[in-house]
C-alpha cells in the first residue's frame, strides 16, 4: 500500500517569508499528526485530526503557524512568517489506530 | 505532563556486541511504549511495542520490556550488525487520555562498526 506522501523535500527560504507544506496520508487513516523534528530532538506533536477537526494543538505556535485538513483527508501545514528556529523537518504521519505511520518528511531551512 | 528519556548517544559499537539503550518514561495512568526507529535517509519506523505491564515487545532481534516499577522500556539486541545504525527513539502513546499522539524521547544514535 501507498505510504505518507509529504512534499516538498527540501525548502529554503528567508525569514519572515511563508512557506507551506503538503501531507496526503494513508488512504482510510483518519488520524493525522504534524510533528517538528529539530536537529538533534525527537518529534514534537503540532497538531492532531481526527478526519477534519482538531484533536490537540496545544503545542502549535498560533501567532504564525497554521494547519488545516480539507474533506478530512489531505493536509497542509503553513508558517507566516517564519523565524529560524523554525529550522527543522516537518513530519507528517496517519494512523488508523495505535500504529503510526510517517513519511520521509520536508526539511525546512530558515536563513 | 508525559515526556521520555533516553540515554544520550553516540553509541558505537562493533559487530556482533550486545546493546542496550536505556528509556525511562514519565506519564499518568499507563501508557504504550514504543520503539521508532531512523535509518539514514529514511522515515521513521515502528521497531516495536508493548501495551501493557510486563509485556515484551521484539522484532528483527530486538526485544524490550515494559517495566511499570521502574517506568523504564530499554532496548536490546543479543548481538548488533552494522545494518543497524540507525537512530532509535523510545516513545509513549496515552490512550486513556484519548490522544493517540506519540511522546517521544530525543533519540539515541547507533553506530556499528564492522
């Protein structure tokens, strides 16, 4: 079966820039997280959907950070503007229960 | 709140040694655990997991058991190859709080010379 598809790969922009990232899960997972992964750390959860509402953000920078899943299945992760600690991967992974699924991420790099 | 600890890395190992990477987890209620693992280049991977006291997760020759008196869930492997390297990050998953979202520790690096 197909896996987590993120793009793009690679992103470099400059701070105080927008950048956006694209998520399409598993096909049937309902569940769907975005992580930050900084260098050198494990994961940090930014946000979590169950189909298209909101679970847990607790942790996602509302002042420039946003995130939305349309019709519950793709997803896209936005920050406006960036600063550079947000220099990291950004990984997105689905679930359909316990098991995660990640994909191969999208690093970012703020200059 | 929960969070996991790892012990910090680089590990470096020759072939055919024994491995453990210590875990000790903080978490309210009783959580799953859980080892991820990254091979250069690649996504992270479910290595494997426990759900409950006592119970031993293993997979590819690695086993780990899930110790309730000591929180801790430490990996090990009877004798490591060099496709090994990877970096392994021990997690948790609080059901019974109804968020299915991984904590997870900051990683471990392995390193196996042949």
């Amino acid at each position: 079966e197909a896996g987590v598809a993120q793009s793009p790969r690679y992103k470099i922009i400059e701070k105080r820039q927008s950048v956006a990232f694209w998520c399409n899960p598993i096909s049937g997972h309902a569940t769907l997280y975005w992580y930050q992964q900084i260098l050198g750390q494990g994961p940090k959860l930014l946000i979590q959907f169950q189909n298209n509402g909101v679970v847990d953000d607790s942790q996602l920078p509302k002042d420039r950070f946003s995130a939305e899943r349309l019709k519950g299945v793709d997803s896209t992760l936005k920050i406006q503007p960036a600063k550079l600690e947000d220099s990291a991967v950004y990984l997105c992974a689905s679930s359909l229960e316990e098991k995660l699924f990640f994909g191969s991420g999208t690093q970012l790099s703020v200059l | 709140g929960d969070s996991v600890t790892q012990m910090e890395g680089p590990v470096t190992l020759s072939e055919e040694a024994f491995l453990t990477i210590n875990c000790t987890y903080t978490a309210t209620g009783y959580p799953s655990l859980f080892w991820y693992v990254q091979y250069p280049g690649e996504g992270l991977q479910l290595l494997l997991k426990a759900t409950k006291a006592d119970d031993k997760g293993s997979n590819k020759g690695f086993e780990a058991t899930y110790r309730k008196e000591t929180t801790s869930f430490h990996l090990e492997k009877g004798s490591v190859q060099v496709s090994d390297s990877a970096v392994y990050f021990c997690a948790l998953s609080a059901l019974n709080t109804g968020r299915r979202a991984l904590t997870f520790g900051s990683g471990t690096r392995l390193q196996v010379q042949p």
